[in-house]
C-alpha cells in the first residue's frame, strides 16, 4: 500500500517555509518571567512560580512551551509562504487521543491527566496578593469533550521576524483565586479561563 504521510513528509520542504519564532509573555506590556512579582493597576499583585501551555503548528507538531526552560520560547513553524507564521492555540481531540508518550506528549512533563480527560492545555500557579493578603492558586486547564473542550481551533498568523506575544491581563484579572484557587479537572471554570487566556493572543 502506498505510504502518503510518507510522501507528505517529503515534500513538506518544497511547500512550507521552515524557521523559528519567539514567544514572550507579558503583562501590561511587561515582560512576565517566573519568581518575580508583577503589579496589577487595581493594586493586586500576581507571583508565578510554573507556567505552561501548549502550543501547534500544521504539519501537527506540538510544543510545549513552559516558562521554566527559554528553550522552548523559541518555536518552531511552518509557514505556507514567506511571510505568513501559522501557529494554532491548544491541543485538538485528535493529539489528545493519539496515544503517543514521547517528545512533548511525554506524561513526565506533567501535562498529562488520564485517558478520559486528556492533557492539561495550561499549567498556571503562584500567588495573588488582593488588599494585602495572600491567596495561593494552582489551575490546571484542559479537557477535550464537549461542552468544556479547551482546545480553541483558532490559528494565530504572524509575520517572520515578529514576536508572538501574549497579553496575560484579562487571564490573570480573571483568576478567581479567592473562590475557587485551585482548579485540576475539566470544567465551566476552566474553559472560562482557558478562553481568558486566547484572548491575549488575539
């Protein structure tokens, strides 16, 4: 039988731009990094200690892209010409299902739930300090059955050169880190703040 992922995969150089793109992570046009405190304009301060989500490009690559290691701000991409940078937000039903444990599937990395519920899309914890006091929080968002799939299918287009760069207010204002600071299976909740969080990228 005639092997076409084998055929696509070669000629995959003759119709995509290959290259790399970087990510940065900001926060009222502050660059955000890990262990540091970050002001907010209501007076709140936000604290990350982990941050990571997952990232894919069209020939189905996955990257997970994690605050902890710089390497991974650097993105590969492909490109359908030379200038147009192709990047969807999220992990789709099908990478969720695949079965695949190596490379960034790899359940030591710390995204991975259980069979049923798939992978964690964004790994988000650290501190909020509200009016002086301290609320720590951990949110775990994923999931991909309806009608609380995080995965959004939309694809963010750049240009070579320019950086993608992720607004974080709206995702860390809407933390409900008094109400609800911890959050580690599919829900209402996390596909409301999964959403928060696609919104800095558009």
């Amino acid at each position: 039988m005639f092997n076409f992922r084998f055929l696509t995969i070669l000629l995959l150089p003759f119709f995509f731009v290959f290259g790399q793109i970087k990510v940065e992570l900001r926060s009222h046009g502050v660059p955000v990094t890990l262990n540091q405190w970050y002001a907010q304009p209501n007076g709140d301060s936000i604290y990350l200690n982990e941050f990571k989500f997952y990232l894919a490009v069209p020939s189905d690559s996955l990257v997970l892209v994690d605050l902890a290691e710089q390497a991974s701000l650097h993105l590969p991409y492909f490109s359908l010409d030379d200038e147009t940078v192709l990047l969807r937000i999220g992990m789709d039903s099908v990478m969720n299902t695949c079965g695949r444990l190596d490379g960034p599937y790899d359940p030591l990395l710390g995204m991975y739930w259980a069979w049923n519920t798939g992978y964690t899309q964004l790994k988000c914890k650290g501190i909020a300090c509200r009016a002086g006091k301290q609320y720590p929080f951990e949110y775990h968002l994923g999931g991909y059955r309806s009608p609380h799939a995080t995965n959004v299918q939309q694809w963010v287009r750049l240009k070579e050169g320019q950086l993608l760069i992720i607004h974080l207010e709206r995702f860390l204002s809407n933390l409900p880190v008094q109400t609800q600071p911890k959050i580690m299976l599919p829900g209402p909740m996390a596909h409301q703040l999964f959403l928060k969080f696609t919104e800095g990228m558009q």
